[in-house]
C-alpha cells in the first residue's frame, strides 16, 4: 500500500538539537519544491522543497520520496519520507498515495 503524499503546510518532525541545547522540534513544509501540481489548491511537495524547524527557525531539505512518483522530474514526498536533518514527514493526504 502507498504512502500518503505530503502538502504545503504539512507537518515533519526534526531530532536535530544544534546549536545545543535548543531542539529543532520540526515544523510545517513552507515551500513546496514546485507549484505545478495540486491538492485542493495546495501545492504537492517534491524532494528539494524545505520545512521550517520552528525550535531554530531554520530549514530543513526534502531530500527523499517516491521511486515512481515524479513532478518536473522530482520524487513527489510521502509521509515517512527523510528530510536532511534526520527527521521525517508525519502528515500526508490520505486519500492520495504513492508507493
């Protein structure tokens, strides 16, 4: 069974805790990585897209998604799927998957 895919807006989650001691916590996806494509109006996000870590108030990178879904030829990004500091995307749409 697929993955839900992510939106702008949705939530991921950051274990970075650097510069110590104040954790990243995670945060919602603020820019997409493409506007092409929606849900609803809401742009689908695609690896190369940032969240926001609201511990810091830094980025954090989309860096991994679907093997078959691509947008603009971008992996389209799931729930489950990696962010460059560590964490993972928590919330997806769940009536639209991808593998």
């Amino acid at each position: 069974m697929g993955k839900p895919v992510a939106i702008l807006g949705h939530m991921h989650v950051c274990p970075k805790v650097e510069p110590g001691p104040v954790p990243h916590v995670g945060g919602p996806i603020i820019d997409a990585g493409q506007s092409v494509v929606t849900i609803n109006g809401t742009p689908v996000a695609v690896v190369g897209g940032k969240a926001l870590c609201t511990g810091v108030g830094m980025q954090d990178g989309l860096v991994s998604g679907s093997s078959l879904f691509t947008i603009e030829g971008k992996p389209v990004v799931r729930m489950g799927d990696g962010c460059a500091h560590g964490g993972k995307i928590v919330q997806g749409w769940p009536t639209i998957t991808s593998d």
